[in-house]
C-alpha cells in the first residue's frame, strides 16, 4: 500500500509538472501571436505612410503639369491677343520753325495749318530734327528725303500707302512733295563782276547740265536727267570758268533742307569753274529771300545765291534777280525712330497728331 502511495504522488506530480509546463508554453504562444499582430500592424501603418507619401508626390506632379499647361495656354493665349509690334504710350511731336519752308510744305499738305498743337517740339533745321526724332522712339517728326535716315537712326515712313521716294515723286503717287527753288542777287549786285559771271555759270550748271543734275539727284534731289546737256556744250557760254577762280567764293544762304544737293551741285562745278571756294550757310528758308533781295542782302549774312524749299511768296518778289526758279523736287517724309512698328500715315493719322487731336500712339487709326 505504502508504495502505491508513492507511485500515485509520483504521477499526480508529473501530472502537475505537465500541466504546469503546457501553461508556460501556451502563454508564449500567445506573446508570440500578440507580437504578430503588432507587427502587423505596424507593418500596415508604414505601408500606408509610404501610400500616402507616394500618393502625395503623383498628386503634387499632376498638379505642377496641369498649373504648367494652364499657364502655357495662357501666355499662348496673350500673344495671340496681343497686336504684334504695337506701339503705346505718348507721342512726342516734333516740327520745324515757323519760317521752315518745310514745315509751310508739310503743313500745307496735311492741311492743318495754323492748328498746330502746343506740344509740338520746335527744331531748328532739317538735321536738327533728323537727330532729335532719331533719339526719340516716342517721337515723329518730318524731314527732307535728301536726309541720311539710317545714320540718324531713322525710319522713313509711308505717306497714304506709298514710299517716298524719286520715282514715287516723279509718278506723283507719291503725294508729300515741295519744290527747292533759288534766287540770285540783282544783276549789278555782286562783290564783282567776276563773282556775278560765276554764279550766273553755275546756276546754268545745277540746273542744265548732265553732270550738274546728276549731282542733285546723287544727293536726294529729284529731277529729270535726260531733260539736260553736257556741260563742255554749255560751258561756251560761261568763260569765267576757263580761268582761276581760287580767290573768288560763293556764299549762299536759306533753306537748311537744301543743304545736301547744294553742296553737292558746287563740289561738282568747283574742279570745272577754276577751283573758286564757297560757303554755304543755310538758316531756313526764310532768309533766302532777306540775305539776297531783301533787308539783309547788304548785312553781315549777305548771300549770293538764296535758296527756298518751297515757292516764294508774294511779299518775296524775285523779278530782280538775274534768276530765280525751281531747281529740283522733293519728298517730305515723315520720319520716326527706327524701332517704331508704326510705319505708314495716313493724311488724317497726321492731322491728328499735329494738332493734338490724339496723343499716344495706341489711339492711331489703324
């Protein structure tokens, strides 16, 4: 008996054992099936952090693309709304003085004479104006055609849909022309008879000869050069000019937009009339008349040759003068700084302008 009573304590203690080590390992199990869980869990939030990260950046890309496409679909847009080379903002108006044959010629034409606004730039001369309108690119202004537009950074614009130019003058579609005319002295008026003899030959020179048409045209004057003779069969009539004629000077005065092809016409006698010298001292077109006819002719600025872009007037009489005509034609243009897009005027675009009926270039008639 006694020692079934110790096998059986025996096995009731292995039973406990058992039991207590099933309990221990089952708990382990546990903790293991918890850390799993955890794991998992924490596994899931990563996965959806990196999601939402992932998601964020593909968002944040259609976003920029689509902001990018609207974009360019606006500034497309805005260019094509945009006037291509459209000039803005105020235009500065620049006009000759009031005794400016150019500015009587201008005026004249476009019709608007004695309603010249008040904001209007006065200018001295003709490459007075060539300069201050080429520094201007608000500006505009008018100049003769033998003017040297690109070295004065300008640009020569259309007049009612046409060029200036000599053929355009001579066809006369082009329709902003004046005529350059002279005068003389009267006969018996001169230093000496040998200046007098002088001009008398270069005046049959400028306005006769080949060589002496050619020379005006050559500077921006318009005439006819087939309507002319050869100076050796003009130059019979003018012996004067067979001998030395280094102490003898002409003087000339009046229209500064005659300036080019004057000088031009006497470079050319100069070498064929005995080397005499000259001056050539242009003021305006109002003292053409004054330093050879008039109250100036015996001044200080007396001129013996006077010259005019435009006709002279009535209270200019000329009848004594040993000659007084037209010499050659030429176109006024109208001119502004080089990179102004505005270039083709119409008669009454200008007459806005000049007289302040618009003021900035937006408001032009297209």
């Amino acid at each position: 008996m006694k020692n079934l009573k110790k096998i059986l304590v025996l096995v009731l203690a292995l039973v406990m054992m058992i039991l207590v080590v099933t309990a221990c390992g089952g708990d382990d199990k546990k903790d293991e099936k918890e850390e799993v869980k955890e794991t998992e869990k924490e596994t899931e939030k990563e996965t959806e952090k990196e999601t939402e990260k992932e998601t964020e950046k593909e968002t944040e890309k259609e976003t920029e693309k689509e902001t990018e496409k609207e974009t360019e679909k606006e500034t497309e847009a805005e260019v094509e709304e945009a006037p291509a080379g459209e000039m803005t903002g105020q235009i500065n108006i620049y006009t000759r003085d009031a005794a400016s044959g150019t500015r009587e010629g201008f005026e004249s034409v476009v019709g608007f004479k004695d309603q010249l606004t008040d904001d209007a730039n006065e200018v001295s001369s003709n490459g007075d104006m060539a300069t201050k309108v080429g520094e201007d690119v608000q500006g505009i202004g008018y100049v003769s055609l033998t003017t040297d537009f690109e070295a004065n950074n300008l640009h020569p614009a259309n007049y009612e849909g046409v060029e200036p130019s000599v053929e355009t003058v001579i066809d006369g579609s082009y329709q902003l022309s004046r005529p350059f005319c002279y005068t003389t002295r009267a006969e018996g008026d001169y230093a000496s008879d040998e200046k007098e003899q002088l001009v008398k030959a270069f005046i049959a020179f400028m306005t006769e000869s080949t060589e002496g048409k050619e020379a005006v045209l050559s500077a921006g004057g318009i005439v006819d050069v087939d309507d002319s003779t050869p100076w050796d069969e003009l130059k019979a009539d003018y012996p004067i000019v067979d001998q030395d004629n280094s102490g003898i000077e002409i003087t000339t005065g009046g229209s500064t937009s005659v300036e080019k092809s004057l000088t031009a016409a006497l470079e050319a006698f100069q070498p064929l009339a005995g080397n005499f010298g000259f001056v050539v001292n242009q003021t305006g077109s109002g003292d053409g008349w004054k330093r050879t006819l008039g109250d100036d002719k015996d001044g200080p600025n007396a001129s013996d040759i006077g010259f005019a872009s435009r006709n002279f007037k009535d209270e200019e009489p000329t009848e004594d003068a040993i000659s007084a005509a037209k010499y050659c034609d030429d176109a006024i243009v109208v001119v502004v700084e080089k990179n102004n897009p505005v270039t083709d005027f119409t008669q009454q675009n200008l007459f806005d302008i000049f007289t302040g009926a618009i003021t900035n270039w937006e408001d032009i008639a297209k």
